[in-house]
C-alpha cells in the first residue's frame, strides 16, 4: 500500500509550561474527508496550527508522502501543498472574488492590472468549487456566508493545495448554505484532495467525513470510520468515558 498522504508522528506542542497537544500520531489519506472533533481547549485548533506552519511543533515529525518535511511556517506549508482556510475567512469585503483570489499576487500587462487573465483563472478555479457561481464582480461583502467560504477555498486551491484543512467551515451558515459548502468538500475530496473538517457540528460531520479523529485534552484518544461510529460514541469518547 502507498503511504498515506500526511502522517503527523508523536507531535507535541507547549506553550510555556501547558502542553497543548501531546504525543499525536495521526494519518491523513488522499481523496479523504477527516472530521477532527473535541471540546473547546481539547487542542484540535492548536494541532492543525503545527499542520499549517501558524505554531511550529516541539515535538515529534511530520510527513509527507512518506518523507519528513520541516513545517516552520505557513510558507513551508503551502510548499508541501498544505493550505488552512480559518472560520475567520480573511477576505477583503470590498473586493470582488477574483481580486480575492489574486490580493497581493495579482498578474499584470505592461505595468497594468491584467484583469481579464485574473478573472479567466479565477472562473475556472471558482467553477471546480461551485459550478454555478456567477457573482465574480460582486464585493465579497455582498455575497452570502456558502458564496464566501467558496470563494476562500478557492483561493487555497489556487495555490495547487493537496491538503485542505477547514476550521468551522459551517459554523455561521444555514442548511441550505451547509448543504452547499459539503457538496464543495465531497467534490475536492473525489478530485483526490486530503480533506480535514474542524467542526462542532456532530451530525453534519458524521454524515460528511469518512473518519473521525477525537481529541481529548491534548491526546488522540480515538478514531474511527464514521460509517460505524455514532454522534454517542463520539461524545462518550470526548467525555473519556
């Protein structure tokens, strides 16, 4: 068998004298959705933070298609095609999606904005992600809360992402825009993307990922194919019973 995708081997994170996250050993497949789940200080944010470069680990080594790689930044990161999209999406409100997708990047001609290149590449990277997304020159602000997480995704993929992680992508939405947003993952996932899901939302992830990974206090205590697992098993496990 291929090695998994990303294997986060024995990782442990302090801050000062509070360790954070301890002793994690966690694989991540291609074509994989991995629901991480756990109370609020259980680590799971600090954890994704090592992944993503944002807190570098203390302890213990990440690895990539097998080979170990050093993750001390989100540079590093996005070299290993590791992109983070955070519940705070950071887009810039005023601009529309395709300067979002290019903001500090932005192709030029002749000194010029080259704005129908940016916003030939910013449909296509748009349509891999919502196939009817047709609001290229609205502000972001304008946009609702599925079309502007589509559009934050989308620029984590404009940087050839092959590894998503996605802290609360639902948190402030509705179920319809909820619906959307899983449609969004469960197609990335098929094109062969490793998909993690931060998400309280219990039910939404159990239907949505293929396993779940449950933290507890900084330490893995489970995981589990979310085929055979319940939303109980799962709390009983968060509550280390």
């Amino acid at each position: 068998m291929s090695a998994p995708l990303v294997e986060m081997r024995g990782v442990g994170k302090h801050f000062g004298g509070v360790r954070a996250v301890e002793g994690v050993d966690l694989q991540l497949n291609a074509g994989e959705v991995l629901g991480l789940v756990g109370h609020n200080g259980a680590g799971k944010s600090t954890l994704m933070r090592t992944l993503s470069g944002a807190d570098p680990l203390n302890e213990g080594e990440i690895r990539i298609d097998g080979a170990p790689v050093a993750i001390k930044s989100p540079r590093d990161a996005r070299s290993a095609g590791i992109e983070t999209v955070y519940q705070d999406l950071a887009l810039a409100d005023n601009l529309d999606a395709a300067a979002n997708l290019f903001l500090g990047r932005e192709h030029t001609r002749h000194g010029l904005l080259d704005e129908p290149r940016m916003e030939a590449e910013a449909r296509e990277v748009l349509a891999r992600v919502n196939p009817a997304f047709d609001a290229f020159r609205t502000p972001v602000r304008a946009l609702s809360g599925g079309e502007r997480q589509a559009v934050a995704i989308a620029r984590a993929l404009r940087f050839r992402a092959r590894v998503l992680i996605l802290d609360e992508p639902t948190a402030s939405l509705g179920s319809a825009e909820t619906s959307m947003v899983h449609e969004v993952i469960r197609r990335l996932r098929d094109e062969g993307l490793a998909i993690v899901v931060v998400s309280h939302d219990l039910h939404g992830l159990l239907d949505l990922a293929d396993r779940v990974a449950v933290l507890r206090s900084g330490q893995l205590v489970a995981t589990a194919s979310c085929q055979d697992t319940t939303r109980e098993d799962v709390i009983l496990w968060m509550l280390g019973k």
